[in-house]
C-alpha cells in the first residue's frame, strides 16, 4: 500500500550541502517527498522528539547534535514508505550499512549518520505530526 513515513536530513548532511544527494537517493528508492522544510530545531523540539531516547547514554550528545546545524524535515510518500526509506538508509551505524545507502555513502558516524527515518507506520504518523500540519503535506 501506498504510505508515508517521516526523514530527517541530520546536520551533517547539511553542514555538506547534501540536502540534494540525499533527497536523489531517496527519491531513487521510490519515494516522494510530498512536504520539506528547512529548520533549525531547538533544544525543546529535539528532546520532545527523541524522548523515546531520554534514558540512553547517548541523549544528551544526540540532541546537542541534532541542533548543531539546521535539518530539513520531510514528509515521504511511496509503496510501504517505511521499509522502503529504512532500506536506502542502511544500518544506524556506517559502519555495517550495505553498499548504495545513504548511510554507507554519506554518514561519518554513529551519531552524525546523515538521516533519520521512522521505525514503524505508527510512529511515522507521530513524527510526521510533530513537524507538520496536515495542510502542509501536498501528496
Ligand atoms: P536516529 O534514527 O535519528 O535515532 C536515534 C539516533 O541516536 C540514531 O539515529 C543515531 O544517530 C543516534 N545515536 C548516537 N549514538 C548512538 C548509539 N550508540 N546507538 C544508537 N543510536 C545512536
């Protein structure tokens, strides 16, 4: 079924100018971008958003990360989106993503790993209205 799901284009993805890599390889996975914009998240957003996370060792590093620089928060839309953008993603770490994946061909780290997508269609229906107002999304 045709679904959505919820990416971030991390700061150092950014910070690179790969805004337009990314979105070519994710749109070369089959997937459209049907909302996106350009933020500079605060503090509060950030730890809002990956509250899931509040209690991992590495919280704290991640969300001084995520407003390190601005994002770009994007609405995907394409046949089982989230599978599908969890695939071009490859694995959080780069270091054991497969070949032709954003990780593997973008990320430096772990942490600075270039996206962020959702995990589940429930939480990309979370996320998704984290950042965006139904009438923002155009599909
Ligand atoms: P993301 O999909 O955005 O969700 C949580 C993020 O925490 C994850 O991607 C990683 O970039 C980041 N992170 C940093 N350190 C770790 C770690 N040790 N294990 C898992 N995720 C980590």
């Amino acid at each position: 079924a045709v679904t959505r799901t919820f990416s971030i284009i991390k700061p150092d993805a950014t910070r690179r100018n790969l805004t337009g890599g990314v979105t070519k390889m994710l749109e070369e996975a089959g997937l459209r971008v049907v909302a996106s914009k350009r933020i500079h998240m605060t503090r509060e957003q950030a730890e809002g958003f990956y509250a899931v996370h509040k209690e991992r060792p590495f919280f704290q590093d991640l969300v001084a990360f995520m407003i390190s620089g601005p994002v770009v928060v994007q609405v995907l839309e394409g046949e089982d989106a989230v599978s599908r953008n969890r695939e071009v993603m490859g694995a959080t770490n780069p270091e054991n993503a497969a070949e032709g994946t954003i990780r593997k061909t973008y990320a430096e780290s772990i942490e600075a790993n270039s996206v962020h997508g959702s995990d589940s269609e429930e939480n990309a229906a979370t996320e998704i209205a984290f950042f965006f107002k139904p009438e923002e999304i155009v599909g």
